[in-house]
C-alpha cells in the first residue's frame, strides 16, 4: 500500500469521514480576496493565524510538498432540542481545533504523529485556507453560503489540513459551488445581512463573529462592542448561528435524520438555561458551559453578555429580576447589556430597573447604555 492510502485509512481509522490530498501550492485568489475585503477582515489578517502567510505554504516551510485534508462529520449525533438555536451545532460537536486534551485536538495530534512516524515533516501552527483545501483535495464543493460541503453529509462539518514535506498522489479538485441555480436560501435568510451576495459574507455582521469574536483584544484590534442594530438580530444565539445552514435544502438530508441520541449533549441540555448563564455562578461555569464552549470565549463576561442579549430579545417580562439582579454584576459589560435587555423588554417594571440602576452606575458606558435603554423601554 502506499503512504497516500496508508494516511487515507489511518484518517478513517480516526474518525474522519473523508481523507483528501492535494499539493502545497498557494491559494493566490484567496489572498486577493483578503486583502480586497481588509476591512472587514483585519482581525483576521492580523490576529494570530496569520491567514496570508498560511495560503502560501511554501513561504513557511519551503520544503512543503503536499496538503492532507481531513473532513470530520460534526452531524453525526442529535442536538438537544433545548440547545439548538443557542449554540452552534459544530460547537455542540465540540469540533474546535485546540486544545489538545479535547477529543478534536487529541484527534489532530494522532494524525500529526502517524505522519511523522512515517518520515513526513509536518508543519507547525500553518493555517491553511481549510476549505478552499478540502475542495481542492476532492473532498468536498462550496455553497453560496460560504461553507463546505461534504458528500453524503452536509456542511456539519470540521475540517483539518496537514501540510507535510513529502510528495504524495494527489486527488481530484472539486473546486466549484454546487447549490441549485436559482437557490438564495442561505443569503435571504441571514438574519444581518453578513451574507451579502453568494459565497461572500462580511463577518462583522455575523452572529457567530459577534457572539466570540467580540472579545476585547481578541483577535487583534477587536473589542466587546456588539452594535444595537445586530444584537437585535441575534435571537436566542449565544455561541454560534446556524441559521444560513439550517435553512439549506443541501443539509435536509441530515437535519431530518433521525440520530442517536450524544448522552453528553443530553445531560449538558438539562443543565443549560440562559438565566444561569446570564448570573454565571463558579459552579454553573465549570460543570455547564466551560465543557461545551472552552475555546473561543476567554471571560465569563462575554457569555453574560449574550446570555443578556438572548433574554432581551426573547421580549418576555418574566426575566426582569434575572436581569435586574444582572444590573448588579461587577462587571460593567454585563450591566451595560443587561441594560440594553431591559430596555428591549420594556415596560414600567423594566423602566424602575433601570432608573434605579441608573442612580448608583459609576461607569460612564454603562450609564450610557441604561440611558438609551430608558429611551427604547
Ligand atoms: S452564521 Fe448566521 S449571521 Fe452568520 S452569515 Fe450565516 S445566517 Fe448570517
Ligand atoms: S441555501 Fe441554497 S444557495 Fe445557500 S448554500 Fe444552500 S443550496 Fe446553496
């Protein structure tokens, strides 16, 4: 057998659900499209994965020959009823790729070391274009939505490139968009407008972006900031939006599915309630939330943060004494959503709230807030 189909089964043999390869050549129209749309993605460009840098390999590591694609069905498993609509279905999946002593980081690790038990040289923290890999490895095509799609399984899925030193037999691009012609599902259906034309998305306005990404300082140059105009907009989501994928007629196949039951899931699902995490408690954090969304949000705040978002977009009275008792968090970016919550709720018993929160706020964003909610209640 030879080493391209010894990683192909070994890939298998880990999980994955597909195993492609193509060469270590660049990605040049994804640069260009980069650097054409800076602005909206300078967080990326100049935060840590160093994005340009990663779409020509061979710059990192000259001796780079050869990318292994691996796809990993995130979808495999039912989502918990209460859960959907909150968080994304690939976070529920846990597909985040770090750390290394979580099952998708421990699965990266394996296939690192098997290449190079096998002679190959590996590159260290290069961050390939992923999608645009897979599809150049034969493993899966685009959609308007700007997500890969996987034979057989959708866009539920993760996927994971290798860039190695040696040569290999290389598949078969699939390099094309395969959505029916007159489909714009996904682009009617975003709630913000982020997908604004097909295969193009602005991800400042995307719920997922403001739900993660909105974290001061991380990545590089963001802040906590969620403008009013999107936290209207982002439901009941507090990690992750699914809905451009949720409405694809390319993933009914599988959301219709009847799936096996993941026993964590299920467990984490009866736990789960936006109130705890709105008044996020040591305890609630540890057994709950940090189990099911360790990577991307470094602070508790940001969960409470959109935890108040979710509960004043649900309009409903009944969480003003979650929310008042929110209005006394040490922490000024949860009294300042919390605030706005309140006032999306409105009415006289969210009004006495905030008036009465206004009277001991020390912190001029967060008088800010409560006063423009005072305005909306
Ligand atoms: S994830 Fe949600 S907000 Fe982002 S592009 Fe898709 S539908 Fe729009
Ligand atoms: S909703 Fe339609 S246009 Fe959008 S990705 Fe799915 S098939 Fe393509």
């Amino acid at each position: 057998m030879s080493l391209s189909e010894d990683i192909k089964d070994f890939g298998l043999d880990l999980g994955y659900s597909k195993v492609g390869i193509t060469t270590a050549d660049g990605f040049p129209t994804y640069v260009e499209e980069l650097k054409a749309r800076y602005e909206m993605y300078a967080w990326f460009i100049e935060g840590v994965f160093q994005p340009i840098k990663g779409a020509d390999p061979k710059s990192i590591m000259p001796s780079a020959k050869s990318i292994i694609v691996a796809v990993y069905d995130c979808s495999k498993e039912a989502f918990p009823e209460k859960l959907v609509g909150k968080i994304g279905r690939h976070y529920q999946a846990r597909c985040y790729l770090t750390p290394r002593d979580r099952i998708n980081g421990a699965r990266r690790q394996l296939m690192r070391q098997f290449l190079e038990k096998n002679g190959c040289e590996v590159a260290q923290r290069l961050v390939v274009p992923e999608r645009l890999s897979a599809a150049r490895a034969g493993i899966a095509t685009y959609g308007k939505n700007t997500f890969t799609f996987a034979d057989g399984i959708g866009s539920f899925i993760l996927v994971t490139a290798f860039v190695v030193d040696a040569e290999l037999d290389y598949d078969e691009p699939t390099m094309r968009e395969e959505c029916p012609p007159k489909c714009t599902a996904c682009i009617d259906a975003c709630p913000t407008g982020a997908l604004y034309e097909p295969l193009k998305m602005d991800p400042r306005r995307c719920i997922a972006y403001n739900c993660f990404m909105a974290q001061d300082g991380f990545p590089a140059g963001t802040t906590s900031y969620v403008p009013p105009e999107i936290r209207d907009k982002m439901g009941s989501w507090i990690h992750g939006c699914d809905i451009c994928q949720e409405v694809c007629p390319r993933n009914q196949k599988r959301l219709k599915a009847k799936l096996p039951p993941n026993e964590f899931l299920v467990k984490a699902a009866e736990d789960f309630e936006l109130t705890k995490l709105l008044n996020l408690t040591d305890e609630f954090y540890a057994r709950t939330v940090q189990p099911l969304m360790y990577n991307y949000i470094r602070e508790k705040k940001y969960f409470q943060r959109n935890a108040a978002i979710a509960l004043g977009n649900t309009g409903d009275p009944a969480y003003i004494p979650d929310l008042a008792q929110a209005m006394q968090d040490s922490e000024e970016l949860v009294r300042s959503y919390a605030a706005w919550a309140l006032g999306k709720i409105g009415g006289s018993q969210a009004k006495q709230v905030l008036e009465a929160s206004l009277a001991r706020e020390t912190c001029q964003s967060a008088k800010n807030e409560i006063e423009a909610a005072l305005v909306a209640a």
